[in-house]
C-alpha cells in the first residue's frame, strides 16, 4: 500500500509543471482582445457567436469603429 502512494504521489508530482505552463500564445491574443475590445465587441458585435474566429472577423470588419486600445490589440494579433 505504501508502495503504491508512493508511486502515485511521484505520478502527480511530475504531471504538476504540466498544469502550470504558460497560456499559448493564442490564448493570450484572445484574452488580449477580450480585455482590450470588450466595448467595442459588445457595441459592434453583439448578435455575433464566439468561435471560429467570427469575433476578430467582426471586429476587423469594423476596424475604423473602434477605440484605440482595441485597434492596437488587433494590429498585434495581425503580426
């Protein structure tokens, strides 16, 4: 039993630093346009459903409507 724990505690020990990695960069270009666009999705996109991209699609559709943290938020996500 001991031998057991033992084993199952290094298991969880080494798929720890699995679970505390860094967000992939895509996350962070989502969570970026999130925090930098939220208005400006909410005001020019509010009938639009998340995924497949159809959130950048609307905002870059009305690029010259939005608010300049927004704006910049979209040009990074384009590099």
């Amino acid at each position: 039993m001991i031998v057991r724990t033992t084993i199952l505690s290094l298991l969880v020990a080494a798929a720890l630093p699995v679970f505390a990695q860094q967000p992939s960069q895509p996350d962070q270009e989502l969570a970026m346009l999130r925090q930098y666009c939220r208005a400006d999705i909410e005001r020019l996109c509010p009938k639009v459903e998340p995924g497949g991209g159809r959130i950048k699609e609307c905002l870059m559709h009305n690029q010259k409507k939005l608010e300049v943290g927004c704006a910049q938020a979209l040009q990074k996500l384009k590099k």
